[in-house]
C-alpha cells in the first residue's frame, strides 16, 4: 500500500514536472512604478499567475516607458499584452498622428480598464492657476514613449504652442516628476492618469501645489472632434490642498493585444480577471468605480482580441 502511494506521487511530480516545462511566459508592458498601470499589470499578473497549475502561463509585469512604448513592444512582438490610452489605442490601430507611418494593424483591444484625466499640477508659488499660465514657466512635458508626452503635444498643436512657449521644456518620466515639483526644478508637471494614484499624492503633500484646470476653445474642439477625448473631472478632496473640483478632458486606460498573440492565451488573461473581478477591483483605489459591461466597450477602438471576445460571450455580455 505504501508503495504504491510513493509510487502514485512520484508519477505525479512526473506530471508536474512536465507541465513546467511547458509553462509559457507572458509579458504585460505597464508604466513607471509610482503610476497606475504598473498597478493594473501587476494585478492581471497576480491573478492570473493564481491559476497556472491549470493553465500554465506565467506573467509578467515589468515597468516600462508607457502607452507609446507598450504599442511599440506589442507591435515588435517584445511583448505579449500592454496597457495604453485609448487615444493611443486608436491611432495606432488607424495609423493616423504618431503612427501615421508606424500603424498597427494588428492591434487589438481586451478591456478598458479606469478613466485617466489629463492631469497638470503646479507649484502654488509659480503663480500658475489657468492651463495658459504654462507659457513662460519650467514645465515637465513628459518622456518620450509615454501617453502622456504624447497626449500634451497634441494638447500644443491645438493651442499653437511650441517648447519655445516654456522657459524650460523637460522630458522626466512620471516617476521622477513629483520629485522634480517639490524640489523646485520645475514650476508644474502633467500627467495623464487614473485617481487617486501615489505620484500626484506626492507632489501635493511635498510642496504646497494646485491642479489645474485644462479648459478652453481648443479643448472643447479636441472633445468634440475625437471620439478617445470626454471632458473629465478630478473630484475635489481626493489630494492634499485641493478641495475643488478640477474640470479636464480625459482619456481611458485600455488593455491591448496583438492578433498574433493565441486566443487561448487572452482568453486565460480575461478569465482570470474576470473570474476574480472583486478582488482584482480591490486592488488599486482607481479601480473601485470600474463595471464589467463599460470595460468590454468604453475607449476601444481596435477590434476586441477572439479571446477576450469569447469569454464575453460566456459571460452573456455580449
Ligand atoms: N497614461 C500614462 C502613459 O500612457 C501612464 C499612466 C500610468 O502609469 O498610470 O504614459
């Protein structure tokens, strides 16, 4: 009796042993550590790496540059699965502003995930309480490859503006911003993220700072003729020093594929998250008002992935 148990565990470590083997690795393009999408890669991670005794895929998050490094990597095939604005999500897909010669094709949506409002702070001793103030003053436009750099420059295009309308134009990551607030380095910094979220806590309670309201004609005319832009509104008392509503426009965040990644691997990824949806909603504050039916269609515009879409269709969503 007793050898046969041994031998019975023994066969199955075999099996065990083989199915690592076979373990397939997966990786989610997130942003930089103090934002919001590093949060949602990790915990499409965590839940999903819950399961991989049955399903044998392992996840990883890592940080990374943002919306436009994560389209990069999916559409180069560095990466499996990323998260992007869902402006970004659409130009890329469309092949039209910053991917007029890069489109990608194959592109293809998952799920939205929280609302990110364009968001722009300013130290309260630069004098800066309107989004016009920014000319003349050391304003961080954000790095290259994120959203959010992105994003503020189509916000100058629509205002006329160049990096000659600032004393100084910097290019620091999110991580590195708040920093650079309360440390006197710049007079304000933008970023295009969900709420609450540690980066904008920090530039608040650091250094007396305001948000600023981003409003105006060429707002007005970028919601109107965008269907990726609605106006926004960062409740007032989510910070320190802010006790206003704060009119915006915003975006979303979205979560994106390649076509060329397998049906069986989304739709394990978008089980795991909706399987779990209470505990993946808890994990992060900006995630507490997110709703299954909004997240299968709000801000995608790429075609949704066959994966994620047959699970939806489980579901009855769709
Ligand atoms: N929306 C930002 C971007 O695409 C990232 C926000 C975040 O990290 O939460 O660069």
């Amino acid at each position: 009796m007793k050898t046969f148990t041994t031998m019975a565990l023994a066969g199955a470590m075999l099996v065990a042993g083989a199915a690592t083997a076979q373990e397939r690795f997966i990786t989610i393009g997130t942003g930089g550590q103090t934002g919001v999408y590093y949060v949602v890669g990790q915990s499409i991670c965590r839940l999903v790496n819950r399961g991989t005794a049955q399903h044998n895929l392992r996840c990883t998050a890592p940080s990374t540059g943002g919306s436009i490094a994560n389209i990069n990597a999916i559409a180069a095939g560095d990466m499996d699965m990323g998260v992007a604005q869902s402006d970004w999500q659409f130009h890329a897909y469309n092949g039209s502003s910053n991917f007029a010669e890069t489109p990608v094709p194959q592109l293809r949506a998952v799920f939205s995930v929280h609302p990110e409002p364009f968001t722009v702070v300013a130290r309260a001793d630069s004098g800066i309480t309107t989004f016009e103030d920014l000319r003349g003053h050391r304003v961080n436009i954000g790095a290259p490859g994120s959203g959010q750099r992105a994003t503020m420059e189509v916000v100058m295009n629509a205002l006329g503006w160049t990096m000659d309308d600032f004393a100084l134009a910097s290019e620091l990551a999110p991580a590195e911003q708040s920093a650079a607030l309360g440390d006197n380095n710049v007079d304000a910094i933008i970023f295009t993220v969900g709420h609450p979220n540690g980066s904008i806590q920090e530039a608040t309670s650091t250094v007396d700072a305001r948000l600023i309201p981003v409003t105006g004609e060429a707002i007005d005319r970028l919601i109107a003729e965008n269907p990726f832009y609605a106006a926004a509104t960062i409740p007032g008392g989510m910070y320190a020093n802010n006790p206003d509503d704060i009119p915006t426009f915003g975006v979303r965040a979205t979560f994106v594929t390649s076509a060329d990644v397998p049906d069986d691997v989304v739709y394990e990824v978008v089980k795991a998250v909706f399987d779990n949806f209470d505990r993946f909603r808890g994990l992060h504050p900006a995630f507490a008002n997110l709703n299954e039916q909004e997240m299968i269609s709000a801000g995608l515009s790429a075609p949704l992935h066959p994966g994620a879409e047959r699970y939806y269709r489980e579901r009855g969503w769709m």
